[in-house]
C-alpha cells in the first residue's frame, strides 16, 4: 500500500537551496530562484516541460498519530463507497486547527468486531472499523512552500512526508509488511 506512483528519471540538477532553513522557506525570492534554476536545468536535460511537482517534506513539525474510527454498515456487503466513508472518517480525527493531512493510511480493518481484516470489500458485516496511522504536519509553512512553487509556474501534484517517501524508495513489498525499519539521518 501508498505506492501509488511509477517513476522513470529523465533529467536531475543540482542546486543549492538558498532562501530554505531546516526545510523551511525564509527567504521566498531566494527559495523562489533556486528551484526555477532546478527545474529550468532538469527540464532541459530531460527535453521536456514541468508542469506539476511530488514535493517531500520534512518540515513543519510532522506529528504522527494512530486513530480507530467506525461506521455502520447495516447488514450490507462492504462496497468501495463504505471503505471511503470509514477512512474518511478516520482521517477527519486528525484535523486540528493549522495542521495540513499528509497522509491518511490503513493499518487494518475491524468488522463487527474481529480485527485484523486486510481487505473488508465485498464481506458482510453491520460495522466497519479502520485503525488508521495519519501524519500532519503545520500548515504555514506548507502555504509557503506551495506559494513559492506557485511562483514559479508549477502546481504542487502531491506532497510526501521525506520519512515515508525514503521507506517507499528504500523497502520492497516484504520489507515493509515484514515490519522492516528504514532510518533517515538526513
């Protein structure tokens, strides 16, 4: 689960991260510059144009926390629209003020009260549970990183906390289920 991209390397450069401290932007200009350089560089290796960016993050004071949430099913069979509806609602318990939902992810479902359940679609049950694990992380400085990305032209397609995209990068299939550990010094 949350390998939701494929992607093939076509052009890279090398910049310095002026107007960033600690993955924070303190200089938007600065910040700005260095990733129009980035991306003008990368483009032209590549030959093509960048429109939108996966951008990782490791700023912003990522807090992870662990959440249960449940919905009524009514006796019927578990359909995608339930799955949907009892991650969301997981999801929303992890929404406080100045926080921005980075990711929202499964660990196991609950139904009618046995755990454990990998996949619940298409079993019949009266209630769905999900033990969900959700990172967040402050929302300004992500308004900001996002402005500066905007000023450049380019769209922000999604945003992957540095810890899970590393993991992601590093672990193959067993690994993760397997309960390996991936460690960033940064």
């Amino acid at each position: 689960p949350g390998r939701t991209h494929r992607m093939e390397v076509l052009g890279i450069c090398h910049q310095r991260s002026r107007g960033v401290k600690s993955g924070v932007i303190i200089d938007l200009d600065a910040a700005e510059q260095s990733i129009r350089l980035a991306v003008d560089a990368a483009e032209r290796m590549a030959g093509l144009t960048v429109d939108s960016l996966i951008v990782n993050i490791s700023a912003g004071r990522l807090k992870s926390e662990t959440f249960t949430a449940s919905v009524n099913l009514g006796g019927h069979e578990v359909e995608q629209t339930d799955i949907r509806r009892v991650l969301a609602a997981g999801a929303k318990q992890a929404l406080a003020a100045e926080r921005h939902l980075v990711h929202s992810l499964p660990v196991g479902y609950t139904l009618d009260g046995e755990r454990g359940i990998r996949d619940p679609l298409g079993m019949l049950g009266d209630s769905l549970g999900v033990d969900m694990h959700v990172l967040t992380a402050d929302a300004a400085p992500l308004r900001n990183l996002e402005l500066c990305i905007n000023r450049c032209h380019l769209s922000v397609e999604a945003i992957v906390a540095t810890p899970y995209a590393s993991g992601l990068a590093a672990l193959v299939g067993d690994e993760a289920e397997m309960g390996a550990a991936c460690i960033d010094m940064g």
